[in-house]
C-alpha cells in the first residue's frame, strides 16, 4: 500500500489588478507530488499532537485500510492510545468495551451493538480496524449519538423537540459559521426538498452529530489526560475543522491534526495532511439472493433475484425467513449480520415457513453480486 501525504497539495488564486489594463498575476503554491512525506516521518508528526482525526469516505476500503496503517505506527510509537469511532452510538459503549476485551466473539460483538440496524455500511470495511485493536487492547469509544436524534432535529428543529429528547443534547451549542453552512447547502442540495426552513433544520441536525461527537471525545480525553485519541469519522465531520475538531479543542484545549483520505476538491485551509492513495475494493461477499421486508415482526421475502442463489434452492416470494445458520432471523439487518463475513460458495442452511406448510429448510451455495444473485 502506498501512501502519499501532504499539508498542502496545491492552492491557486489570482491576485486582482493594482493598476486598470493589467493582467492578473497568478498566486499560489505547489507541492511535488511525487516526493511523498515517508510514513515513519507522518507518524512521528502526529505524534505531536493529543488528538488526531482521520477523514474518510464510508465505503471506500482503502480510506479505512489508510487509517489502519496510521494507526499502527502511531501505536508503534506509543501505544497509550485509544480510538474514537462515528459508528457507533455511546449506548453501545457496553458491547465495544466487551469485545475489545475478548469477551464476546464479532457476531455476538455486532448483534448486541445493534451495528446493521445502526450504522448498515458493510462491516467487512471496518473489521481490520476492530480487530487489530481487540489483539493490541486498544480501547474504542463510542462517540455518536442514536441516529433518531438528529433525524428528529432535521424535522423539527431543535425548538420541536421534546423536553426529553432536548435532555439528549450535549450542553452547549457553537454556532454554524458561513463557510460551515455553505458546504451543508452543496450537500443538502441534493435532498431536493422545498419545506419552509428545511435547511436550517439540516444544518442543527448536522450540529448534534458534531457537537455530540465532540462532546464524547472531550470527555475520554480530559478523564485520560496521558493517552492520545485517534478519531475515525466522516470527512465531512473534520474538513476545515468547523465539525468536531474545533468544537472538541473548545472544550478539551488539546491540540489536534486532521488528516483527510483524499478530496475532490482542494483547498489549503481544509486538513493538516492530505492521503493520496489507489482506491481499493473489497472482496466480494456471499450473496442469498433475497428481498427481505419486516411485517408482523418476521422476515418475509419480498422478492428474489431471478437465477440467484435462493431462487434456484427454492425459495419463493412470501416465505417467512425464520433462521440462517441457526440464527434468528427477523429483519433485514439480522440477515445481514449472519451473512456478513461469508463469500461466494460458501454453503449456508435457511429455514423458511411457508403458508399451510410446515417449516422447511434450504441448503444454499452463495453466490458473488456480479453472479445475478
């Protein structure tokens, strides 16, 4: 794996005229980006600062492989470090401290998180990561908060909520500055709603996620005042520093560096350092093949991939999906979760009850997503 990072990748500007009639001069600086900073060299940087944010994109494999790396030679370093994670909230705080510590396995680890119903984004990008810290004891910490919170918020406002949902809120509030507000307007473009104050709902919605995140964080680092946290969170949580980074260095008066996984757009102002790298792809993942849906509490299949792996085993639009492997399945995020580590080939027993019929179970080879299954 190559990494290649820098403080500045290039910022260009044109200076306006002094005198009419003249052409603009061109302002800017460069960076060679063939001369990458050695990660021995990045490491010993970060290891500077009290808090180091690494940016990513959620599902790219290789953002989360680059914060693997960074991790380890920080550890290597000095291994009195913890990890804070977005994807989690802090009531799953239980679980994470449980597996870490060895106590449960990842399957009992990911059911008791509540991670598919949660988060959703295939485990398989973040395994390395939790899995490395489990063999090393780094401790994790859960910094988000339930996703219906700033849902609520992005209905309602913040002046809507309930007296028990505002008691939810972190303490205190910074306000979102212009430039701040101006990147949420790019996004919230594309949610194309026309409701009176949507936005501004957006942008508070926005501010409990990063202001709870913060919060958490601040409060692991001021009760370990000799242990340095890395926080893994979404780019747009730590660009520009206007997310959690300034509003945890207000309350926790540590220094930090943010280091963002690439960027489609570059500005000198957005991240201390910036990681270039060839994007990687997972392997693909054992796939049934099934549309599933919850109703009355059970899992029905709501369709099924023509030629996929359940349809060629028999399985059929309506059935109740009771158990895969023995376990229980409900929801679309228990299948998940009992398929999540399975490949293309891999044999799997699923139990389905059928109406008038008894419960009947299936043997049924996996297949690959480009397979039409």
């Amino acid at each position: 794996m190559r990494l290649r990072c820098c403080s500045l990748v290039l910022a260009l500007a044109f200076a306006p005229s002094s005198m009419p009639g003249q052409d603009p001069v061109a302002s800017f600086e460069a960076v060679d980006l063939d001369t990458p900073l050695p990660l021995d060299r990045l490491a010993a940087q970060l290891a500077t600062r009290r808090v180091v944010f690494i940016g990513e994109n959620h599902d790219r494999y290789d953002h989360h492989l680059n914060q693997l790396e960074i991790i380890r030679r920080l550890y290597q370093l000095d291994p009195n470090l913890a990890i804070g994670v977005e994807y989690f909230p802090q009531t799953a705080q239980p679980s994470l401290d449980d597996y870490i510590a060895g106590r449960t396995t990842e399957q009992e680890f990911l059911r008791a998180s509540g991670y598919y119903a949660s988060w959703g984004y295939d485990y398989r990008l973040y395994e390395p990561i939790f899995r490395y810290a489990r063999e090393q004891r780094i401790p994790v910490r859960a910094l988000n908060v339930p996703s219906d919170l700033p849902s609520s918020v992005a209905k309602v406002g913040m002046a809507g909520l309930s007296t028990a949902q505002r008691a939810r809120l972190p303490m205190e509030f910074g306000p979102a500055d212009d430039a701040y507000r101006s990147r949420l307007r790019a996004a919230f473009e594309g949610h194309k709603t026309a409701q009176p104050g949507a936005f501004d709902r957006f942008v508070e919605a926005q501010l409990v996620w990063d202001e709870s995140m913060a919060e958490s964080a601040s409060v692991y680092v001021n009760a370990n005042p000799g242990r340095r946290l890395v926080v893994l969170a979404g780019s747009g949580h730590l660009a520009f520093g206007s997310g959690i980074p300034q509003r945890l260095e207000r309350r926790a008066h540590v220094n930090y560096a943010i280091v963002l996984n690439g960027a489609d757009e570059i500005d000198r102002h957005m991240a201390d350092y910036l990681v270039l790298g060839d994007k990687q792809q997972l392997p693909p993942a054992g796939i049934l093949g099934v549309s599933l849906e919850e109703k009355n509490g059970e899992g029905r299949i709501r369709s099924l991939t023509p030629n996929g792996a359940a349809a060629k085993a028999g399985l059929k639009a309506g059935d109740i999906l009771t158990d895969i492997n023995g376990e229980t399945v409900k929801n679309v995020a228990d299948m998940r979760l009992a398929l999540w580590d399975r490949k293309p080939g891999d044999r799997v027993r699923v139990t389905v009850r059928r109406k008038h019929a008894l419960p009947r179970t299936f043997t049924i080879d996996l297949a690959a997503p480009d397979s039409g299954a």
